[in-house]
C-alpha cells in the first residue's frame, strides 16, 4: 500500500491513514480527536445544510471555538500518514499540508462574512476553497526552500 492510498485514507477520515501504516494508538486517538471535535463543533449539520444551500442555518448552527481546531487536526493526520509510508520524509513535504492548514483555518475565520462573486460560502464552501491558494503557495514554498538550502 502505498503513501497516497494512506493519504487518501486520511482524507477520509483522520487517523484512518495511521491504522493503516500500523501506528494504532495514534491513529485511535486521532479518530476519537475527530469525533469529538465534529460532534462539539456540530459539523456535520453545518455540511448538511451547506449542501442544501442554506448557508445561514449553517453557520448559526457551527460552533467555531470547536471547529477551529479541526484543520490542523485533518492536515496534521493527513501528512502524519503520508510521512509514515515513506513518501512524505523529503525536507520540507510538510509544507503544503501546514500551509493549507492555516489558509483553511483564515477561511474558517471568516466564512460567517465573506463573499466571493456575491456568494457566501459558509463554514464549509469556503474553508474548502482556501485549501487551493494553501496548497500552491506550500509547494511554492517549498521549491524555494529547497532551491536554497
């Protein structure tokens, strides 16, 4: 099996990718950590009504304090699985993953007011969004610090 299909695993859902390399305890605890931080943040009825499209009701049922925590933890699981299948170990590949993490938690921040093109996004649409700009700018990031160094 290899790093990607770990990935993937962990796009699915966090720690599925750690279970998969072996690594149990953490990929249990990154399960639980999911859980936990989906159900107090009442995640999946703000992805429910996102894709409804009544964003409004989204975002007045999201608690943010909760849901702050999720892109780091969903980012972190994803390189973190990637990394223990040997195909995330080259300096620096953790770089689009910690950028997109941050880029997505900006678009957390302000997903309850900002608008592109007239729309709001919400809690979900946007966030999401903001993991393009965080990947490109991550593996532009790292070319140059590979270039330097």
């Amino acid at each position: 099996m290899d790093g990607m299909e770990k990935l993937f695993w962990s796009i699915a859902l966090p720690g599925f990718g750690q279970l998969l390399n072996g690594k149990y305890i953490k990929g249990i605890l990154l399960i639980a950590l999911e859980f936990m931080i989906n159900v107090q943040a009442n995640f999946n009825e703000a992805i429910l009504y996102s894709f409804q499209g009544d964003i409004q009701t989204a975002i007045a049922q999201t608690n943010y304090g909760w849901l702050m925590f999720y892109p780091c933890l969903y980012f972190f699981a994803m390189w973190d699985a990637f990394k223990d299948a040997d195909e995330g170990r080259s300096r620096f590949a953790f770089l689009p993953f910690v950028f997109s993490a941050y880029f997505v938690t900006v678009g957390l921040i302000y997903s309850k007011t900002l608008t592109l093109f007239g729309m709001l996004f919400g809690p979900v649409w946007l966030p999401i969004l903001f993991v393009i700009p965080g990947v490109l700018i991550g593996f532009i990031v790292k070319k140059i610090m590979l270039y330097v160094t």
